[in-house]
C-alpha cells in the first residue's frame, strides 16, 4: 500500500447546546509539523490531540483546526474588548505613522480573529470523549484520502520504473556498434597524427582493452536494474512508511543512469539515458508526496 502525504479529513459532533466541528488537512514535508487552531478551553486538551495525530497521522505538515459553535446565539458570546483595544492601539498607529486616513476602524477590527468569542466554560469529561472520537474519525477519513491518492502515485512511480527497465533492455543491441565505433575512433586519430607504421598494433590492443574496460557499462547496467527491483519491492511492500525508503533507492537509480551517460559514448545509448532521466525525475517528484 502506498499512502500520499497529501489528505484531508473532517467531523463533528454535537453535545448539548455546542457543535464541534474538526478538521484536519495535510500536506508532505519531510518532518512532522503540527499547526493547531482551537478555542481557548480546548488548549490544555492539545497535547493529547497532538499524540494522537502522531500516532495515526504518522508525517507531513497537518493543519488543525477544532472549533466550538453554540446554538444559543448572542447570549453565549461576549466581545474580548481588550484584545479589540490592542488591535485598534496597533492599526492606529500604523495609520498615523505612514499618513493613512483611518476612517471608521470598527467593522473592521471586528471581523479579526478572536474579537467575538463564546463563552465556553470548561471542557467536561462527556464533551472530551466526543472529541476524541471525532478527531479519530477525522484521521481515519484523512488516511482513506491519502490511500486513494497512493493508488495514483504508486501507479506512476511503477510506470516510471519500468520504463526505466525497458529502456535499459533497449541500450543492449546498441553495446556492439558502441565498442567498435570507439575502436575505429581512435585508430583513425592515431593515422591522422602518426605514420602507420610507427604505430605498435600489439600496444595499441592492449592499450585499447584498457580503455574500453573503464568505458564498460555492464556493472552500471546490472546495479541499475537491480535498484529498479529493490523499487518495485519496496512499493508492494506492507508497510505505511516507505517514502523515505524510495527516495533513497532512486538516488541510488540515479548515480547508475548518471554513470551511463558519462560512459555512453554512443549517440542511442545517450538519447535512452536522457529518457532514463526523465522518468527518474518524475518518480522523484513523486516520491516526495509518499509517507
């Protein structure tokens, strides 16, 4: 199973008078990063919802946003006047430090985070269990997101990597062409710049297996399809967390490809590995939004 790092999750409960509402959204990163929005009774619960997002979420940057709405209406909000005063210190003196025409700021300060709030009284034991339950129901709905985005992914990145071996099988029948333009190369650079005859055959064989032996790519060829099977394994495998796995393994895929390009030396060997390339590219990219 592959899991994208990218989902999405909600849900809600109501107890009594109040709705809670919760949801949960992530992104990829290589850490875990939480950004929690909640009313102000809920803050001391944080921490345990932080665990379990931890536990159930496992990585990537998750915002949260958990919120209290009362059926009540006005007679269960108040305005915080002192943070409005502070908002209106600060906008005051913005306005009269780069000659700004103020105007009436009310409707406006109004409408910033925190000015109405709801009389929300302490959290009791009846009103937490819903919560956890819906915090759990939220991440079970963000990680069925994330499983069918992983269906996608794991469908390009398998894509990609048999590619990568089909076009491995394609540099073969060009291996035989590769050695003895090489040969005839630098046989012809030697007559261009020395008499024939002053040319050692013998010497020139020997020095000629040496170098076509630090050209050969048969080693780069065998590793490459090599980490192209760790991959596919490593796909399939039945584990949550193998992003970290995968981009470690198509490194590897690109040191061999970019060895090969360097040893190339043949015009359709070169124009393969420049498509090598490519698809490694795309598994990259890929395997950066895997968890």
């Amino acid at each position: 199973m592959i899991l994208s790092m990218t989902g999405f999750g909600q849900a809600s409960a109501e107890i009594g008078n109040k709705t809670f509402k919760i949801e949960i959204k992530s992104l990829n990163g290589k850490t875990t990063d939480i950004r929690f929005k909640s009313n102000s009774s809920l803050r001391d619960k944080e921490i345990e919802l932080r665990k379990l997002i931890l536990e159930k979420g496992m990585r990537g940057k998750f915002d949260v946003n958990l919120s209290i709405e009362s059926s009540l209406g006005e007679e269960d909000t108040f305005i915080n006047q002192q943070l409005m005063q502070r908002y209106y210190n600060d906008l005051k003196a913005f306005a009269d430090k780069n000659n700004i025409v103020a105007g009436d700021m009310l409707q406006s300060i109004i409408r910033l985070p925190n000015i109405v709030q709801i009389n929300e009284g302490d959290i009791s034991d009846e009103e937490w269990t819903q919560i956890s339950d819906m915090a759990h129901r939220a991440l079970d709905q963000l990680n069925a997101f994330r499983a069918t985005e992983g269906e996608s992914l794991k469908k390009d990145i398998l894509g990609s990597a048999a590619k990568i071996q089909s076009l491995l099988k394609e540099i073969e029948p060009h291996e035989g062409a590769r050695i003895e333009n090489l040969r005839e190369r630098i046989k012809k650079n030697l007559n261009q710049y020395l008499a024939k005859e002053n040319v050692d055959e013998n010497r020139f064989e020997q020095e000629m297996i040496f170098y076509i032996e630090k050209l050969d790519i048969n080693e780069e060829k065998v590793r490459l399809a090599q980490h192209c099977k760790f991959f596919k394994e490593a796909v399939e495998l039945d584990k949550k967390l193998k992003g970290k796995k995968l981009s470690f393994i198509s490194q590897e895929m690109g040191r061999e490809i970019n060895t090969l390009g360097a040893k190339a030396q043949h015009p359709e060997i070169q124009q393969a590995v420049v498509q090598m390339k490519d698809q490694l590219e795309k598994i990259k990219e890929q395997v950066l939004n895997i968890l």
